[in-house]
C-alpha cells in the first residue's frame, strides 16, 4: 500500500470513528457536564499522544513543521473544537443536538468549496447542485427524528447559539483540513498531539472559569476513554494524515455520509430513533458527494 493509498484508508477510518462523537459526547456532557467532559477527553487524548512522540523520538521533527501549519492549523483545532463541543453541550434538548450535529457537519462540503481557492483545484459548475443535493439528504435525514423545518426555526428563535457554534465549527474544520494539505504536506509528521494537549488546556482554563456539576457513573468512564481514544487520538491523527498525503477530494466527499451515520448511532445510543427517511437522506447524500467528487480535480 502506498503513502497516498494507506493516507486516504486512515481518513475513511476517521470518519468512521467521528460518526460516533455527537451522541457520546451529549452522554458525557449531561453527567460530567460540557467544559468538564470536553477538557478531560482533550486532555487524556492530548497527554497519552504527547507521551507517546515523546518516547518515540519525534517531537525534534513536529517542533520543524512550519509556523503557518503549527500556530494557523492548531488554532483552527482549537477553535473548532470548542465551539463544537460547546454546540452539543449548550443544546436545550437531545434532539437539538442532532439538529446542531447536522449544522457542524457542513463542513465536508464547505472543505470541497474552500478547496478551491486554498489549494487551487479547478471545480466544474455542478459542485454546487451537488452541495444542495447533500445538503437537502442531511435535511431530509432530520425528518425522521422530528426535527422538521419548524421545529428547527423554532428552536433556533429560542436558542440559537448552538446552532452559531457549530456552524463556526464547520468554517474552522472546512479550512483546517485544506491548510492542513497547503503547510503541512511536506511535513515529516503532523502537530495532532500537540493540537489535542492544547485544545483540552483551553476547554480546562474554560472550565475553571465555569466549574460544574459532575456525576461520575462506570458509564461516563467507558464513554470517557472511548472518546479519547476513538474518536480523539485516533481519528484527528489520521484525519491530518489524508489531509497531508491522502486523496483529499476522495476523502472529503465521502465525508458526506458521516452526518447519517452519526444520526443513526445518535438514535440507537440516545434512544431517538430513526427509520425510512433516514435511508432516503442517505441516498441522496452519497448521490450528492459523488456530484461533488466529479465536480472538483481530483489531481493533489
């Protein structure tokens, strides 16, 4: 396999362990709360891959990625971290949050638009009905679960940050995943560790600021390392490598499909419940990214 081949294999991998971030973490933040459960999975995460460069000998080659990688991909980390962990947290009930979830996960095509511009792919005219195909396969998708368009205007009247958070959340991902590709391809190793550590100090200082109430259960532990492992340590590491040497518009389409996936792990583990017109968003979600997959070259 390839280093172009075996990059692109880890982002399908990350976008798998992903689909189960939105229904975990509201789990996690109705017992520990939101800045206490999002700063110990950073920082788990972040402290256990720091470790590791450490003992393996390659913090020398992370601290030689270029400055732009380091300082203007880290803070898009950052920022994209909190404010989609705030999104699902701050959200009024278990349903919003899958509304939320599905305002963050604008960002695959938001990286296929961006991609343009940043990494100077040439993109056909149909790059955009194919966005507004998928797009309407994520609002059909939401149907299912109740959430239809008055209930979503409703709830944005009455609560609307979380809906700004996480589409903040799809702006930072969407960029960071194409400067990713622009300062940190010719990297010998990615800054994902040093990403982590720093997001769950920032998410700590907030949640000194804010302390919380916390109810630690067996549960909430499981959750917890699963979340740093899964989803954390393992998928942002492979994510930043198909980001780097992977096929970036292969990857980035089929991102399209996280958003129902996480709908259907958020209904089995948050007891929801989902049915047919999940299956029809899906439909209309892959017919979507494969529009968007043909509409930007492919050539990186």
């Amino acid at each position: 396999m390839n280093e172009r081949t075996r990059g692109t294999v880890q982002g399908i991998f990350a976008l798998l362990f992903w689909s189960s971030t939105i229904a975990f973490s509201r789990s996690l933040a109705e017992k520990l709360g939101t800045l206490t459960a999002a700063s110990y999975i950073f920082l788990l995460a972040g402290g256990f891959s720091c470790t590791y460069i450490i003992i393996s000998r390659r913090l020398q080659a992370i601290l030689h990625v270029s400055r732009a990688y380091l300082f203007g991909c880290g803070a898009l980390f950052v920022v994209y971290m909190a404010s989609l962990y705030l999104a699902i947290g701050t959200a009024s009930n278990r349903l919003q949050v899958l509304e939320v979830g599905l305002v963050n996960y604008l960002w695959p095509s938001l990286t296929l638009v961006v991609a343009a511009p940043i990494l100077g792919r040439k993109t056909r005219v149909t790059l955009i009905p194919g966005c507004l195909l998928a797009s309407g396969g994520v609002l059909l998708a939401s149907a299912e679960s109740g959430a239809s368009w008055e209930a979503f205007v409703g709830n944005l009247a009455s609560n609307w940050s979380p809906y700004m958070l996480a589409f903040v959340a799809a702006v930072c991902w969407a960029l960071y995943s194409n400067l990713t590709r622009r300062w940190g391809r010719e990297a010998e190793s990615g800054a994902v560790s040093l990403f982590l550590l720093a997001s769950g100090l920032v998410l700590l200082g907030l949640h000194v600021l804010f302390p919380e109430r916390t109810q630690w259960t067996s549960q909430s532990i499981l959750e917890l390392a699963y979340m740093a492992i899964f989803p954390t340590i393992l998928a942002y590491a492979f994510w930043d490598t198909a980001m780097r040497r992977g096929n970036v518009i292969l990857v980035a389409s089929l991102s399209y499909l996280t958003p129902l996936l996480s709908i259907a792990v958020g209904s089995i583990y948050l007891g929801i419940g989902a049915g047919s017109y999940l299956w029809a968003g899906c439909l209309l979600v892959i017919a979507g990214s494969l529009v968007c997959k043909l509409s930007v070259e492919e050539t990186l």
